[in-house]
C-alpha cells in the first residue's frame, strides 16, 4: 500500500510540476508580449519626431530639425533617423545622373553652383545639401562656372 500512495504521490508532483512549466511558459509569453507594447508605445512618439523633424527642415528650420532628432531615443534611430541627420548636416546630396565637370561657390559660402556633363546647372544650399534651382540651359556639357 505504501508503493501505491508513493506512485500516486509521485504522479501527482508530476502533474504539478508539469502545471508550473506550463504557467511559468504562459508568463514569458505574457511578458514578452508586455515589452513588445512597451517598445512600440516609446516607438511611435519617435516616430512622430521624425516627420516633425522633417517638417521643420523643409522650413528651413534646420536648428529646430537638428535638435528634433537628437531627442530621438538611440534605439529607435533607424535608417531614416540616419538619414536626415546626414540631410541636415549637409553630408547628402543629389548629383545630377550625368558627371559633374564644374563647381562655382557663392562668395558667402552659403550656395554653390554644379555644371553637368548632360548640360543641366544645378543651385545647392551649401549647409543643407537643399536643392535650391535646376537649369538647362544648355545641350551640350557645361565647361566652367563662375
């Protein structure tokens, strides 16, 4: 009898302990699920800030976009946070598809002229990269700029 009441008692561990692995299962899966909300709900003002920054930027506000950005949480930069960082900073611009043969700065430094192989004149926004005014005067390449 006592064999009886050791293999009962040993089921019944057994069953219990295989309800604890379950209910332990469930609550990773409930905690997993908790931080994937946590994430997104500090994501999305994130994500506001970006289109915010961006707003900014095309209103010449580059101060203002500037420091959008760097309020940005650093795990949730991604390529477009990037992106524009290196767009407001000026490390970013759109060269004509053709090669370009001459640069002509403006005194000031604040714009410069680019001359394309395809003929097409091209004003930029120094600080930007902004692409201020596009020409194609003429057919064949530009030379020289002045």
């Amino acid at each position: 009898m006592n064999y009886v009441r050791a293999s009962e008692q040993e089921k019944n561990a057994t069953e219990k302990a295989e309800l604890a692995t379950r209910e332990a299962a469930r609550a990773d899966r409930e905690t997993g699920e908790t931080k994937k909300q946590l994430k997104e709900s500090r994501r999305l003002p994130d994500l506001s800030r970006l289109r915010e920054a961006h707003t900014a930027f095309d209103r010449n506000q580059i101060d203002l976009a500037q420091n959008i950005l760097d309020q940005i949480d650093s795990g949730n930069r991604c390529i477009v946070w990037r992106f524009l960082k290196r767009k407001f900073e000026g490390g970013l611009y759109s060269i004509p598809t053709a090669p370009v043969i001459c640069i002509a700065w403006h005194p000031d430094g604040s714009r410069f002229l680019a001359g394309g192989h395809d003929g097409t004149l091209i004003i930029w926004q120094t600080r930007t990269g902004r692409e201020l005014a596009r020409f194609k005067p003429h057919k064949e390449s530009v030379q020289s700029a002045e």
